[in-house]
C-alpha cells in the first residue's frame, strides 16, 4: 500500500469534519445547468462563493461546475469586477451550449457511427466549453469533485485534480483524464447516454490494501453511469468533510401517471424512476433534518438547502422585488430532465429562479443582514 493514506477510506480524512463552507450541485440536464447559473450569480454577489473549500457536482450540476472551474483564475471570486467575469466566462458559453441539443443527436451518432453515445458528448463539450482541459487544469482551491456512478462496483467515483477513483477500486494520482469526458460520465443520464468507459494503463490505480476490487477488470477498464444514479445532489463528498453546506437541488418532482405503462421495458423505466425519487426524498429529508437539528447534536450541519420546485413563500426572507408565482416556478421546475435545446426566455427565467430561491434561502436561514438584490439577472424574463 501507498504510504499515503487514502481518504476514500479513511476515518481521519474526508470523515473528520472541518469548519469549512463546501457547495453541492445536484443533477438535472440542462435545467440543472442553468438554475445553477443563477444560484453561483448570486454567491458571488453575496461573498459565498470566494470562501467555498469545495464544489461537488453531479449531471448537469457538472457542467456548470467544470466551466466554474476553469475560468476560476480568471474570474477571481471575491474581486472587483468579479461578477463581470463570471457572465463572460461562464454564463455566456454555458448558455450558449443550452442553445444546442446534444442529447438526440449524440443517441443518433451513436448507433450509426463509430464511437459510443458518451464519446458524442464528451466531444460536444469540449468543442462547446471545455477544450483539450483536463483534470489538471482545474484549480488547486476550491476543490471541485466532479463526481459519477461506478456501475461495476457500485460505488461513487470521483473524478479531480488530486485524484480520481472509489473507495472499493482504489484512486489513480494527478490523474490527466479529459475534463470533458469526467463531465461525460457525470452526466451519462441512463439507459441512453450511459455507460461512459474509461481505460487505464496497467498500473495506473495505485496499490491499496483497503479496496477490496483491486484486479483487472475493475482496474483497467472503468464504467461509468450518471453521478446522479447515487447521489442526486452531490453531498456526499462535501457531507463528510464541512460542517457548512449550501445544497442547490434542482432534480425534478417526479409527475404522476394515471395509467402506467405496462410492457417491461417502460414499466421497468417507471419503476427506476420511483425508486430514484425516494432515494432524492430521503437525502433531502436527511439534509434539511441536519440543518434544524441543535447545532450540539452529532451529524448538525449549518447552512441552506433550496430546491427548483420549492416555493418563495417557503422562506421567511423571500424578496418583493423578485416575484416568483407559483405557477412559473413549477413551469420551470418541470423543464424535462434531457440535454435538448432551451429557448432564451426559458434559458433566462431558469436563471433568475436559480438566483431568487438562493438569495431567499441565504436571507433566511444564513445571513438575515445580507441585503436584498435589486433585481434579476435578467429583469424582463422574470421567473
């Protein structure tokens, strides 16, 4: 074993908890992406952003994230000028790609074509956001974990600068995989856009006693499914390190269906999603059970949930000067969860619902001194 301990399992590592801030963005497609625009527009407005030690992502939180990531020595949060930047660098290209639909295009190119579904995606992302980037060129603070779903063994894999890998297959060190295809594989929604495979030389994961599937294939030849398929919301590599989380959720309500398919194949798809919806519900209500609980009490973590579909009215601090009805915020809260084209009013109101939700969360459960904003990101689409 590596004389270096390995904190994928070790208890005095990601599970000692530090009196940090770490930010979590769920999945979602390109509704995700896009309501979490928004949501770092008003971090970076309210100073969270410059302080967060870490972002984890999952889908499309990942997108946002990994184009964050990249211009994050640019945009210097916390600065003068900063928030300029940030539309410049990262919600202009960001929009730009919710323009396209890579989703269909990519299952098409796919069949037809040499190459696999995920391979179409990663090379649309890196045309659109990313170039030849890879996990290297992310920046050494904050940490951002991108993270996706190990089919084989059914554990979280984490893809960042230090490190990719899981607990049970080990970690490959400075690892200098495409950051479009780590993005890939976080958002490799199933069955059609997963698996993203990843190959590795001999050698590559370095030697651990404590992971227990540490033999070709799981060594050599990684697949990869949406990080949503197990953890939605990304909290697991920021829940076990900081006692301060911002958790930004904009996975969809799962809608009722009055007569279910009843062939197997969209049964078994009706049947998933169930179970995926609880799984999110369970996660949630863990979350906003350990933001109420006495900060004295064991597992107490400070900070704020909000999520897409959750109403204004919901929050003690909610802004006058950013009407939400209640109609288009569930308009907004059901935008399907695909990778297909948005319209720039809908691309704009996910936006602005993204920045009004935080801004209330934080006013109402963080800083209740922080001042209202005067207005959307984008005043004339309103939500």
């Amino acid at each position: 074993m590596s004389g270096s301990l390995n904190p994928l399992n070790d208890e005095e590592g990601d599970d000692r908890l530090e009196d940090g801030e770490a930010l979590c963005l769920s999945g979602g497609g390109y509704r995700a992406m896009l309501f979490h625009l928004g949501v770092l527009w008003r971090l970076e407005q309210a100073g969270v952003l410059a302080r967060v030690k870490r972002i984890s992502s999952v889908s499309g939180g990942s997108i946002t994230a990994a184009r964050l990531a990249l211009a994050w020595a640019d945009i210097r949060p916390g600065t003068t000028g900063a928030l300029d930047r940030f539309v410049e660098r990262v919600v202009a290209p960001v929009r730009a790609l919710a323009g396209r639909t890579l989703d269909a295009d990519a299952i098409v190119s796919g069949i037809l074509l040499p190459g696999t579904i995920g391979d179409r995606i990663a090379a649309a992302y890196r045309n659109a956001l990313f170039g030849d980037a890879t996990l290297q060129d992310l920046p050494d603070a904050p940490r951002f974990v991108i993270n996706a779903t190990n089919v084989q063994s059914g554990a979280l894999w984490r893809f960042s600068k230090p490190y990719m890998g899981d607990y049970r297959v080990g970690r490959v060190m400075d690892p200098a995989l495409s950051l479009a295809t780590a993005v890939a594989a976080s958002s490799a929604f199933p069955p059609v856009l997963s698996p993203v495979e990843i190959h590795l030389p001999a050698g590559a994961i370095e030697a651990d006693s404590t992971a227990d599937l540490q033999r070709t294939p799981f060594t050599t030849s990684v697949v990869l499914a949406d990080g949503g398929v197990y953890d939605n919301m990304g909290l697991e590599t920021a829940w076990k390190r900081y006692r301060t989380l911002y958790v930004s959720d904009a996975g969809a309500r799962m809608r009722a269906e009055e007569e279910p398919k009843r062939d197997w194949p969209r049964h078994a798809y009706r049947v998933l999603d169930l179970i995926d919806n609880q799984v999110r519900a369970l996660r949630k209500r863990a979350v906003v059970a350990a933001f109420t609980a006495d900060p004295a009490t064991p597992g107490a973590r400070r900070g704020a949930y909000w999520g897409i579909g959750t109403p204004i009215d919901r929050y003690a601090r909610h802004s006058a000067r950013l009407p939400c009805p209640a109609e288009g915020v569930q308009r907004l809260a059901t935008v399907p969860t695909r990778l297909k084209r948005l319209d720039d009013a809908v691309q704009e109101r996910l936006v602005n619902w993204g920045y009004a939700v935080c801004d209330a969360a934080l006013r109402t459960h963080v800083d209740p001194a922080l001042p209202e904003p005067d207005g959307f990101p984008y005043p004339a689409a309103g939500v």
